[in-house]
C-alpha cells in the first residue's frame, strides 16, 4: 500500500520514529534498502523520536549504523557502512559545492530526502 508523504509522517509519529520520504541513489541507506514508506524507528540502539535524537545516535559510530525500521508491518534491522565519517561527508559536499559553483543552498528541501 503506497502511503502519501503527509501520511507517512502521522504513521511515523504514532510509531515514535521518522519517516524516509527517499534516499539519495548510491546512499549507504540506498545501498542497505531503506526507501520510501519506511519508518525509522531506533539508530544504534537509541529511539529516534525526532531528528536530533537521531543526529546524536548516528553519531556515535563513524563508519556504521545499525537502523532499526518499520516496513510493511514488520521491524527489521539494517547495518549501513559509511566510506567517511558525517564530518568528513559534511566537508566534501561543501568543498564540491564551491567547485560546482551551486549556490543553491537547499533549505527548501526536506531533510528526509537526504537520509544518509
């Protein structure tokens, strides 16, 4: 069943964890199979009710993450690897950003979408 982006934020809510609205492709959560619909519901152990819950669980490991999510009516547990920590990915981007010459700085879009 294909559930709205509205929907699956309520869902999301009652569950107590966030909603993925999709993945960059080629993301480590790409990679691992989280996608659209899926609710994610514990990082590294830790409940992520809100995003800087899950900000601080994602940081307590800098090349993997165990994600906790809710898909179909089923919890299941995915491990994701990261080829550089968040800060190092954080200073890539940028540095690619000032290369390219985009300044579009992308606040319009919502940070689900870019799930790592």
């Amino acid at each position: 069943m294909w559930l709205s982006s509205e929907q699956l934020t309520k869902l999301a809510t009652a569950l107590g964890g966030l909603p993925v609205l999709g993945c960059r492709p080629g993301s480590p959560a790409a990679r691992a199979g989280i996608r659209y619909g899926d609710v994610v519901l514990a990082v590294n152990g830790v409940p992520t009710p809100d995003w800087a819950t899950y900000v601080e669980a994602r940081q307590q490991c800098a090349l993997d993450m165990k994600v906790a999510i809710f898909r179909a009516g089923i919890e299941l547990t995915l491990d994701l690897h990261f080829e550089a920590s968040p800060a190092q990915d954080a200073a890539s981007w940028l540095e690619s950003l000032a290369r390219s010459g985009d300044d579009d700085d992308h606040s319009d879009r919502p940070i689900s979408k870019y799930a790592s």
